[in-house]
C-alpha cells in the first residue's frame, strides 16, 4: 500500500475534522492529504497536528495541500503528481449555507464538484470517491423522499438546496458511468451527542439560542403546523461513524445512504424538548411563514435579535419526509445506532449555554 493516497476536501471543517481520523484508522498504511483553501491553511495545521496529539498512530500520515475545488486541477500544480497515488477520495467541502448566494453555490457547489469528478477520471488506481450530499436536495418534495429519489420535478427553497441538488446530478452521472462512488446525504447535523461540541450553530440551534436569552417564560413565534409538520436532525458523531464505516465497505460504492432519522419529532416536540432541556415555560406565537419572513428581511435588526436567518424558517413548514432504508441495511451488525434526539438534546442546550459565541456562518 506503499504511497497510497486519500485525497480530502472539506478540511478543517465540521465534518471533515472528525471524518479524517477515522477513515486513517481503518486504512492503514494510507496517508491522507487534504486540499485546503489558503485562508483554512492555519486552522487545518492547528487542527491536523491536535489530531496527531489525539491519535500518535496517525503521526506523518496528514499532508495539507494548498489549492481550491472551483479551479482546474484543483488549483495545485502538484495534483497531477498526486493523481498516480489517490485510491479514494472524500469529497466533503461545500458551501454549507441556507443564505448562500446563487453565484457563490454554483461556484463551490457545482463547479468544484465537477472539479472533483474530472481529477477523479486521471486517478488510474482509484477505489472509491465518497461524496457528502445532503438530504435536502429534495427541495419542497411533498412526501416521502428516498434514497433512490433524485430527480422529481422538485422545487427548491434556496440556492443551498438547489445546487448541492445539481452537484449530484453531476456526480449520479458518473456513477452510471462507472465510476466508485458511493453518496451520503445528512439531514441537518447538529453537535456531537456525548458532549454536545459544534463549530456552527442552525437547524434547532435557531430556537435553543432564542429561548435561552429569555427569561423563565420565552415567547417563540412559530410557523405553520407544528404538530404535523417534522425536524430531521442527526448528530455529527452518528454521521461521521457512519460515513467512516461505510466508505471502508466494498458494497457501498454505486449507493446512496440518507443518513437521517427515520422517525424524527415533529416541531411541536422539539419545542417542548427544548422547554424541558433549557428549565424554561415555552408561549407558542402562530405567524403565517409569509410574515415571518418578512419581518425577518426587512425589519432592521429583527435577524440579528432573533439569531435566525429567513432561509431556515421554511424548514420548520418542510412537507418531506426521508426514507433510510438503504443506510439501515448497510449499517445493520455494524453497532453504529442513531441517538434519540430527545436523549441527546440536554447536552446541545449545555453546550450553547457554556459557548455562545460560537458563529452559525459556513466555512466557504
């Protein structure tokens, strides 16, 4: 296995920084070299050697190469040397925004998966390429959205959602053609469920922050059903160990695994999980999502009381559903099993209480 060679993107981001230690632990003798934006160089080396500390046996097995996704060979004179040695590729870095601009996810989204695929087809040894998708490339699909399902006539809610959408149609294709791939789509990741860390806060953070300026008794405007109407949400540590075991599994390539609950609390739930997890009495305000919005992009200041940007409101009125069937059979004897969100929650509310500073803007 002598310069064998797995090519990262996505680090140092959320995902990325405990996926990469991972998939070094069950590919031994593989070095990981990681495809870093200059901005990133300085927190990629920090988080690089913390995980060398954490993990001596990983010791010399990272390399950071500066270069970017969105330009022609990665934006590296030295990928084309590198392609002869990568036999996997985890290809996680995305604009990871709801409010992202249709210029800047078309770029990152789109362009740099493209960028992705072409450096993939001059990789003669290649194994595997391992693509993070997302759940939400569903769009507003009413009903039931499985692992199978891509392409339906959807209509999408933001940019997010339609170019990560159009990102994997790019990468659907060349796995028709014949390439290795295999695909994971998350629902929304929250912090890890043992301890509650996170880099970023958005999905359900949105309401634990808000609730948590307020006194005993906090006032939540709410959109919608929120009895009917359902929350996916995953912790980071489920998806990663799920991701990590998948990819070193042979059978995974030419699939697609939504890893998401299959049984997720409706809204009204999770408000009345985050009541009991903050010490805090919940008064539910009804707001058409029209108004809502609204007052969110054009009240000054309202976005940054609030702490929520108008993009996340529309998933708290979301009509879809997700199928995990695939996921579940693939992970089935392996002893990854997803955390009840209620079990784990106490810990997310701990964390934003101790940290609450920590940003909800994406790495791009």
């Amino acid at each position: 296995m002598a310069n064998e060679a797995i090519l990262f993107t996505g680090f140092p981001g959320f995902l990325g920084s405990e996926l990469l230690p991972r998939v070094l632990a069950r590919a031994p003798g593989r070095r990981a070299v990681c495809l870093v934006q200059g901005k990133f160089s300085e927190l990629a080396r920090r988080r690089a050697k913390e995980i060398e500390r954490r993990q001596p046996e990983l010791e010399g097995r990272i390399e950071l190469l500066e270069g970017d996704i969105t330009q022609t060979g990665l934006g590296s004179p030295h990928t084309t040397a590198l392609a002869g040695e990568v036999v996997e590729i985890e290809h996680l870095a995305a604009a990871y925004d709801l409010s992202v601009t249709r210029e800047l996810g078309e770029r990152v989204n789109v362009e740099g998966t493209r960028q992705v695929l072409a450096f993939a087809e001059k990789c003669p040894r290649l194994e595997a390429v391992h693509y993070v998708s997302t759940c939400y490339v569903s769009g507003r699909y009413p009903g039931r959205f499985g692992e199978s399902d891509l392409e339906k006539g959807q209509a999408f809610n933001n940019h997010y959602e339609e170019t990560k959408y159009r990102a994997e149609v790019l990468v659907q294709e060349a796995m028709r053609r014949g390439m290795p791939i295999a695909i994971y789509r998350p629902a929304i990741v929250v912090g890890d469920s043992a301890t509650g860390a996170t880099q970023k806060y958005d999905g359900p953070y949105y309401v634990i922050r808000w609730v948590l300026k307020q006194g005993q008794l906090a006032v939540l405007p709410v959109v919608g059903d929120p009895k009917a109407v359902r929350l996916n949400v995953v912790p980071r540590d489920f998806v990663v160990q799920a991701i990590a075991h998948l990819s070193g599994d042979p059978r995974s390539r030419g699939q697609v695994f939504q890893l998401a609950d299959p049984d997720p609390l409706t809204i009204d739930e999770i408000i009345s999980e985050v009541a009991r997890a903050s010490g805090r009495r919940i008064l539910r305000i009804p707001l058409p999502l029209a108004l809502a919005k609204g007052a969110i992009d054009f009240v000054p200041f309202l976005e940054r009381l609030l702490g929520i940007p108008s993009a996340a409101v529309d998933y708290f009125v979301s009509p879809t559903t997700y199928g995990t069937d695939n996921a579940a059979a693939h992970l089935r004897g392996s002893g990854i099993e997803l955390p009840r969100f209620r079990d784990y929650l106490p810990r997310l509310v701990e964390y934003v209480r101790a940290n609450p500073d920590v940003p909800s803007a994406a790495m791009v």
